[in-house]
C-alpha cells in the first residue's frame, strides 16, 4: 500500500530541478529587478532580451547586435529575431554589429547579408534612417567579413584579424583506406543522373569531380566578391589582386586596402552610431537570447525543463550514453560551400 509519503522522491527531485534553474539565472533575475535587462517589447516571444551596456537618461537607443561564433542557419534565426526587434523598437536610432566570427556556411552567411539590406530597405521607406555600424572584435574573418559588408561603416579594433574572402568546400577520402580492407561502395545512382554520386568520399579522386566541385566553389567565390565589391563600392583600390584572394588581413592592413573604414574600439562605434543617427545621446542596449529561466516561464510542458524537446529539436540521438547531433554530423559528410576561416 501506498503511503502519502510515496511521490515525494518525484518532487524533490522536480523542486531541486527548479531551484538549480533559478540559481543560474539568479543573476539575470537580478539585473532584472534593477531595470538593466528587459525583455524584448514582443515579450518571451521575441527571443530577445536587452542588457543595457552604456546608460542615458535619453529615450533614444543603440541597438548592439552580437553576431559570434559559427555562422550557421541558427546564426540567421538569431539575427532576424534581433533585427526584428529593433524594427518594432521605435526608439532605435542605430544597430552596432558586434562581430566576433571566423565565418561559417556560405547560405547562413548570405541570408543574413540580406537580411541585413532588407532591414535597411525597410526602414528607409518607412521614413526612418537608422545607420548600421559593424564592430569588429578579435576575428571577422571569412563569412564574417562576409556579414559586415552589409554594414554602412565598418570598425575593426587594433588586433582584429579579418577579410579571408574566399570559399572553401571541405572534404575528405577514405577511399584508400576502404580498399585496403576489401571495402567497396556500391551506391545505385538513378539512370542519366551521372553527376548524382560524383566527389563521393568512398570513391577514388576524380578529375571530373574536381573540376565539377570546383566550379561550384567558384560560383559561390563570385557572390561573395559581388558583395564585397557592392558593400565596400568606392573604396577599393582599382586592383583587388591583394582582397580576393583568401587571405587573413591585420586591421592595419585591412584599413589600408580600403576593407574597413576605421581603427577602434566598440565604444568608437557608439559614438559614430550617435553622430550617423543625428542624435546627442542615447543608451546602448545589447541583445541576447532569453536566459533558461526566461525560456521556462514559456514552457507549454515538463519537457521542456528536462531539455527533451530541445534535444528533439536539435536531432539529438543518444549512442552509448553519448547525446549526437545528427545534423552536426551529416555536415562532415555532406560536402557544402563555407565562408569560413579554419587557421589550422
């Protein structure tokens, strides 16, 4: 028989679940409560929530939009999120870009290129100007690079590493390693379809294939000098011989090929973003996802707390106690074009 006592190992263990979950965010609580973190004017729904990094008594805002790590699809997700924020947000008067980067996947890259010109377009013909700084920090390189072109000016700081304009599509061959073993493959390709299974990794090197692959890695080069060449119109030099050629440029080096506008700092940015939207003063306000607690609080189940739908969401498949994500692994097979800097 069953005592009263009998479901309390469940909530024990579902109170301390919460408690460990407010503990972390107990900081972002925090700052809420003292008016410099605030949710998205959309609400949790946004997917944004503002830090506020340099503070004004000035009802006009500074949106800071954080662009780092590995462009990804996600990446672009995030950054229609931010940048409709700012769109709904009638008191800002300027975006900073604050790009930390070494680039990523060519589509993630371009999308958010043009997401950028669309935000642009947008509030032009709304009658609203709002200039687009980009901030470069350590490393804009690549994909990176690729993003910022989309800015109306471009800071990088005195160590930033940037440009890398070139394309990348990364593969590998394991044929000589199958063979040895006695393994071959033999993958049935629909009839006519001759290009369908060309550059297989199980299949020796192809002159064929190369030149195929090549071409669409060309391809993809040209969009990106396209950009490059359309964001940066008038300030590059005549010969682009030493910009599109793959290589990593110092701020120095960048400032002078006419690929940046200016050395400085992200507080520089700040202020140029005031003096480009014609405004005195104002706060800067930089946005970010919503902190787990905040994500919870719009949770629709249980699962959501114990990360089951997230991991769904992701592709997550558990092999041998190891969480895998599938998507994360078919990108090692599937050969695709990168704007991406890989330095090794």
């Amino acid at each position: 028989m069953r005592g009263p006592r009998a479901g309390w190992p469940f909530l024990r263990f579902l109170v301390g679940a919460i408690l460990i979950v407010i503990l972390l965010d107990l900081l972002g609580i925090n700052l809420a409560a003292l008016g410099i973190i605030t949710l998205g004017s959309s609400g949790e729904s946004s997917g944004v929530r503002k830090v506020t990094v340099v503070k004004s008594d000035a009802e006009q805002t500074i949106a800071a939009i954080p662009i780092d790590g590995l462009i990804t699809g996600d990446s672009t997700t995030q950054l229609d999120q931010y940048l409709t924020a700012a769109e709904d947000d009638k008191d800002v008067k300027a975006v900073v870009l604050e790009i930390d980067t070494p680039g990523g996947e060519a589509s993630a890259a371009d999308a958010m290129y043009h997401r950028l010109q669309k935000f642009k377009a947008d509030e032009k013909a709304s009658g609203q100007s709002v200039p687009v700084i980009a901030a470069m920090g350590g490393l804009a390189t690549s994909g990176g690079y690729y993003v910022a072109c989309g800015a109306d000016y471009i800071f990088a700081e005195p160590t930033t590493w940037t440009a890398d304009i070139g394309v990348l599509i990364p593969r590998f061959n394991v044929s000589e390693f199958l063979a040895r073993y006695g393994v071959k493959e033999t993958t049935i390709v629909s009839t006519g379809a001759d290009y369908k299974n060309l550059g297989s990794m199980f299949q020796p090197e192809d002159p064929k294939a190369q030149a195929y692959l090549q071409s669409l890695a060309d391809s993809a080069f040209d969009r990106f000098k396209q950009v490059v060449s359309e964001g940066r119109h008038g300030k590059l030099p005549a010969d682009t011989t030493d910009i599109f050629n793959g290589k990593v440029y110092t701020a120095d080096e960048a400032l002078k090929l006419g690929l940046i506008d200016k050395i400085g700092y992200q507080n520089d940015a700040y202020d140029y973003a005031r003096t480009a939207a014609n405004v005195s003063a104002a706060r800067v306000e930089r946005y970010q996802p919503p902190t787990t607690l905040e994500r919870l609080l719009g949770a629709d189940s249980l699962s959501n707390i114990f990360g089951a739908k997230a991991q769904a969401a992701r592709g997550d498949v558990i092999i041998d106690g190891v969480s895998v994500d599938l998507r994360r692994l078919a990108d090692l097979i599937a050969p695709r074009p990168m704007y991406l800097w890989r330095g090794n």
